[in-house]
C-alpha cells in the first residue's frame, strides 16, 4: 500500500499543529461555537449526544497491521476501548474528549495517519471496492489513481468550502462493488479499444434525503485528465450549487436542475480552459505511485490444496464460513477473507480495541501485513494461502470475528443511529440487533440466501437504507421513533432504488416485518432466485399485502 | 491599527489601506427562508442590488475609491477619466457574476484592485472567484478578499490568487498572518504555484 514520503509526512505534521492551535483558540474563547464548527468538522470531529464523535480517514480502504494495531492503542487510550467502521471505509470513535483530539491526531500522525476531510462541505475520503487489487473480475487496479486523487483533493483550495459534502468512488471492476452510480461523482476505469486505461465518469448520484443515482457526464475520459476533469466539474458545482438549502446544496440537485446536458455544456466549457494544465496527472506520477500497490509477493502454490479440501468435507462450520467469508482471488491458491464485524446481537461495524489488535496480528501472519475495511463494515485480509484458511478461521473465531454470515440478512449496513448521532431521528443499532436474533439461525440464514438489509437512523442515509435489497428508515412522528420499510434496493451495475412499502412500523414491529418479507419471498422464489430477483420480478405488492395483512400485524 | 495584510512578493505584512470602499446605501432586506432555516447564502447570479440604490450610491470625489460592480457597470460613465488615472477599483460579492464584470471592462488589469466580499466565512466562492479572475481573465494588481475573512481562509484565500486579505476587524490580523502559511509544500498546483508536488519534487522512482 502507499507509503509516506517526507512531504506527505509534513503535511499531515502541519495538520495537527494547525488543528492544535484552532482547538487552543475555541477554548480560549477566540473563536466562536459557529466559526469552529467547519474546523473541526473537517477535521472529522463531530459534536454528538454523550461526546464527540471523530471520524479517522482510511483512504479507499487500506490499513496497515502497524496502523490498525495503533487504531486500537487510541480506542482503549483516548476511547472506551472501541471503535466503528463507517460506510465510508473510516473508523469512528464515539468517545473522545474534544481537548483530546490533537493529541490522537498527533498519534494518528506517527503511523501515516490523519482525519482530514473526514466531514464537512468539502471533498470528503474516495472509497473503491474492498477486494481492489486481488478481484478476479478486476480490470484496472484503480488505487494508484484514488491516492493521486486523495493528495490532489487534500487541502485544494479551491474546493475548501463546497456547498455541501462531496464524495468520490473509484472502481476498475466488470461488477461495481464501489456504489459509484450513488456518488457526486463515480469513476469507472475500464480499458478502451485501444486498450488505454480510461474512465467512465458519473456525476450527480447520492443517497440521503432525495435518493439518485448518477448519470453517465462522459462514457471516456482518458486517465491523465482525472484531475483536471473533476475540477471542471467540481468549479460549476462550487459557484452554482444550492447554498441557500441545505437539503438541496448536494449537486445532484443541480444536475437535475440544469439537465445533464446544460451541466455537461458548463463542464466542457470549463475543463476547455484546465484540461492539459498543470494538475493532469504524468506517466513518472502514476508509475511513482502504482509501484506502491505492486501485487503482493505471492508463492507459486497449487490451485488445490487437500488439506483445506478435507477441512472443509469434515468441519460443517468452517465450511459454512468459507461458503460465505472467503472470496475468490486474481492469484491461484490464494483467497480474500472477510473477517465478520457483525456478530449477532451487536452493534454492526464495532470493534474492540483487542480485535483490532488479533486483526493485526493475522493480517502479519496470513496477509503480507494488510487489511481493508469495506462500505458494508466489515474487515478483509485480502490475500490469505488457501493451505492457512483453516487456521485463519480458528483464530478469528476465537477473536469472534468468524461469524459466517457475510452477504446474508444479518450482515447488516447500519449507522451509528439515535444512541450516539445527533442528526439521528432514531435508534438503529437496537433494529439491527433484534433483527439479527431473530435470524440467530444459520440454516434458515443460509436458506434465505444473498440479502443486503441497510438501516439509516435518519434521511442523511449513512446505512445507505435506499440501495439494500430492504431498506429500513428511522423517522420521527411527533416526537417518537419509527421505521419506514423499502424493498428492491440495489448496489451494483444493476443498482436501483428501492420502494417504500406503506406507513412505518414501531421498533417492536420490525423483527416481524422483515419476518413477513422473507415468508413472501420463501413461498414465491423460483429455485435460482435471490431475494431482491423476486422483489423485481413480483413487485412490492405481494410484500406489501402480507406484512399488512390485517389478521397478521396489530394495528 | 490596520487589520489589513497584504502580500508583497510573498512577504505577508500589516499595512495602511490606501483604498475608500464605497459600499450601497442599506436598504431593508426581507428575511426568506427554506426548508424552515434563515437563507444565509445568496444565489448565484441573484439580482440583490436596486436601481435606486445605485442611483443613491455616494462617490467620494477624489481619492482611490472601489466601487460595488453594480455601480462600476450602471454609471461607468462617470468614472472613464478616473480609471485611466488608476483611482478606480472593483468589488463584487461571491454570488456575482464575474462575467458580468469582464463584458463592462475588457482589460481587467486597468484595475489596480479588485475586491470580492464574503459574507460568509463558508462561502467558498471566492476561492473560484480569485482563480478564474487569475487564471482564466488574466488579472495581475492586488486581489483583495474582505467580509468575514478570518484567520483559518487565509492560506486557501492566498492559493486562489488573493494577495490581500482584509480581517474581520474584531480579530487580530497580526495573529492570522501565521495562518498564511499553516502548509510548506501543498500537494495540487493553484493560482499561486500551478505545479502540482509530482512536477515541483523528485519523489522517487
């Protein structure tokens, strides 16, 4: 992964004496609660119910066992001894002291660490796909370029103080895993006829509180031109965007305000005046920067191995495990591992401060000393021996780590919700959780097949509710907690907004609502199809008649 | 005490303004709102400024002077022999329109000063603003952020091509200028260094 040079290093070393000083001055009574607030949210940092909230960028996913293993020293030294991954691949502490964070952020510093831009209106940590580098169906490795793109947005000044939050996704696969149609703008690399790397660019996609997925702003972009062409895009953004509603600030509003054509036309009428510019990205650049996610040293092992064959014939639960957490790998002999942060019963995504530790570990022992974290929250060791699974797994099960349930219902997408966000309008760990009881067994789960189930504890749309194949809403009705049920959701190539199904439910409800959604799709599946297949082949109506079935749900 | 810093081939110092801003009379404006919160930001393009305001704008009758863009455009006229003698600059606010400014006067650089008012320490349209009158109108005299211009815009201000910054007169100018340099080698090219890291250092093979 990329290593710091000493300007990278300086960089991130100003940072905390810049952000030492700015919390001196809002302590000191220099700088007003209004003025700190864009500080220190773009310093991810965050004022929350009990405590702050600070919010650690993991570009595009990468972490290294050495920063992993000091991510655990500050959860126990500055946190209760824990921390949360995010949809956006970032780590979360949900109980620093404000006076604290120059000091975690100067710890932070010591392993090519930081949380710049982690929130805040400006262009926020860009996100890829988790398997990146090692997926089979992976065409471009697109990381050298999402970390050219991580320096160039870091402190650009120009887009310093945007409209609204801006979120980047890149992605070099034939299947998107990276949500790039649901981003302000998504970069598909893809090779072109004449076998150059090149971009698909989509523009204006975003979830939250108006849910839209992105529209195609240009079907080829040659790779040099990444940085200057999301500046073009970026510029008409900053000067044109909503600033006067907060709820209309995002630019897919002025996408589909202005029509992708007119936007297209203000586009290409700016990167006319900064394309080949200064900021388009050289051949040295890019080859300077790839080296640092060279493939890994991998040994020529067979693409067999009898003892993991025999492991899996005779141990029914490490082959339920590698049914669901290990994925296929570009190199023979050699799997991805997604290790579970969703145990039944707790809050999806968290993580002790001796897990992380136990993952570091593991990841020196079986994984050249790397990890990612994933949108869906959970961590992978991207490149693990098939001859070392069986024991990779009897580790990370006694760490609770292995719970085979990856891409099932109880794998839950949830944001912190109302326990510890203060934009929540309601709880959804607590959804989560009962939900996962409900499903506590694995037969049934693994009968029930491939389910993405996202929970939002309110329309900011941290738990991306809108793309899970049932997607649940915390919302507030005079001043009580609800949940608003959609189904027919999707992430992908394919992806698709889902649809509410009727009025909300109270807490209670949910378990039985999901229940009831299962039951329809279990009666009506033909033998291949998964739950979101049938939602689109059926439409929500059947759902829709059983979960409010008079005889069935108490009113 | 001046609270105004200016750049002087890159030397950040405080210096007497030499300049009258002439500002539109006050007129009443009608709080509006959206989705039940105060508008805070004006859109932009938004037609804010009257006629019988800039009808009723004072014009000090000697002196350096910078007109809002409104009246720069309405009563040019009245200035043509004060340009050509350096007496006039131009101010706009960030929700203008920069080309409403470049269709009345083609050769910006006539201007000794052009100022952009930010009412707003979050309105990052003057950083836009300052590039495209850099880089894309060409324009070379003193560029001037004023408003809420506080401390922590200061080095983003200065890399959009701003080379005086006056702070907000109830905090010290003599403190912010530190902030004009809270970053030694940034990575992307702007206004003021237009190459990015990976052309200005060798970073390794």
């Amino acid at each position: 992964m990329y290593k710091y040079d000493e300007i990278d290093q300086q960089i991130v070393d100003e940072r905390v004496i810049q952000y030492r000083d700015q919390t001196r001055r809002y302590l000191a009574g220099e700088l007003s609660e209004d003025e700190f607030r864009p500080l220190r949210l773009q310093n991810g940092l965050y004022i929350q119910r009990q405590a702050p909230m600070l919010r650690i960028a993991v570009p595009y996913g990468m972490l290294s066992s050495k920063q992993l293993r000091k991510l655990g020293d500050i959860s126990k030294k500055y946190d209760k001894g824990y921390g949360h991954f995010s949809t956006r691949q970032n780590l979360q502490l949900n109980w620093p002291k404000l006076e604290d964070v120059p000091e975690i952020l100067a710890d932070l510093a010591t392993v090519e660490m930081h949380a710049i831009q982690t929130s805040g209106n400006c262009i926020r940590n860009i996100t890829t796909d988790q398997f990146v580098g090692v997926a089979p169906d992976e065409v471009i490795d697109p990381r050298a370029i999402a970390e050219i793109m991580r320096q160039w947005s870091t402190f650009h000044p120009e887009f310093a103080l945007l409209p609204r939050k801006f979120k980047i996704a890149v992605s070099g696969t034939k299947h998107d895993r990276a949500l790039v149609q649901a981003h302000d703008i998504g970069l598909e690399f893809y090779r072109d006829s004449n076998n150059q790397v090149a971009i698909k660019v989509w523009v204006g996609g975003g979830l939250g509180r108006t849910p839209i997925l992105g529209t195609v702003i240009r079907e080829h972009l040659e790779w040099q031109h990444a940085l200057t062409y999301c500046e073009a895009v970026i510029r008409v953004y900053n000067l044109h965007g909503r600033r006067d509603n907060i709820y209309k600030a995002r630019i897919k509003i002025l996408v589909k305000a202005l029509g992708i054509d007119e936007f297209r036309k203000q586009v290409d009428a700016e990167w006319a005046h900064l394309k080949d510019t200064d900021n388009t990205i050289t051949e040295a650049e890019l080859a300077r920067v790839a080296q640092h996610f060279d493939a890994m040293p991998y040994e020529n092992v067979p693409a067999h191995d009898a003892s993991f064959d025999a492991a899996v014939a005779s141990n029914p639960a490490f082959a339920a495990w590698v049914k669901r957490c290990v994925h296929p790998h570009k190199q023979a002999g050699y799997r991805a591992v997604t290790l579970s942060l969703k145990p039944h019963g707790q809050a999806p995504g968290d993580i002790t401060s001796e897990q992380m530790w136990a993952v570091a570990d593991l990841a020196d022992e079986y994984s050249f000393g790397e990890l990612r974290s994933s949108h869906e929250q959970n961590l992978i060791l991207a490149d693990v021996k098939l001859s070392d699974l069986f024991a990779l797994w009897e580790k990370a099960r006694a760490n609770g780590l292995a719970s085979p349930n990856i891409g099932l219902l109880t794998d839950i997408i949830c944001c912190p919700g109302g326990d510890f966000c203060s934009l929540a309008n309601a709880k959804s760990i607590p959804i989560a959780t009962a939900i996962q009881m409900q499903f506590d067994n694995l037969d049934y789960l693994h009968d029930i097949g491939e389910m993405e189930l996202n929970i939002s504890g309110c329309m900011n749309a941290c738990g991306h509710h809108h793309v899970g194949h049932i997607g649940i809403l915390g919302v507030d009705k005079d001043g009580s907690e609800w949940y608003q049920v959609t189904i027919g959701g999707k992430q992908g190539n394919d992806a698709s907004i889902g649809t509410v199904i009727g009025p909300s439910f109270s807490a209670d409800e949910m378990p039985s609502v999901v229940q009831k959604l299962i039951e329809v799709y279990l009666q009506e599946r033909t033998p291949e199809e998964r739950f979101i297949d049938t939602v689109r082949r059926l439409g929500v109506a059947p759902f829709k008649a059983h979960v409010y079935a008079k005889d069935e749900v108490a009113a | 005490m001046s609270n105004l810093i200016k750049l002087n081939n890159g030397v950040a110092s405080l210096v007497e303004d030499d300049w009258t801003l002439v500002q539109l009379p006050a007129t009443q404006v009608e709080e509006r709102k959206q989705a039940g919160k105060v508008v805070l930001f004006k859109l932009t393009g938004e037609a804010t400024v009257t006629d019988a305001q800039i009808a009723d704008t004072v014009i000090p009758a000697t002196g350096k002077i910078i007109l809002p863009l409104s009246v720069f455009i309405a009563r040019n006229n009245e200035f043509k022999d004060r340009i050509a003698q350096g007496e006039i600059g131009v101010w706009l606010a960030t929700h203008e329109v920069l080309e409403n400014l470049t269709q009345q006067q083609a050769d910006l650089n006539a201007l000794p000063i052009i100022a952009v008012f930010v009412e707003r320490f979050a309105d990052g349209r003057i950083f836009s603003l300052g590039n495209l009158l850099r880089t894309r109108f060409g324009f070379k005299n003193e560029l001037r952020a004023f408003g809420d211009v506080l401390r922590d815009q200061l080095y983003f201000l200065k890399r959009s091509g701003f080379t005086s910054y006056l702070v907000r007169a109830d905090r010290s100018a003599q403190e912010a200028i530190a902030s004009l340099n809270d970053f030694t080698k940034p990575y992307q090219g702007a206004v003021d260094e237009p190459r990015p890291v990976f052309k200005r250092y060798n970073r390794g093979a």
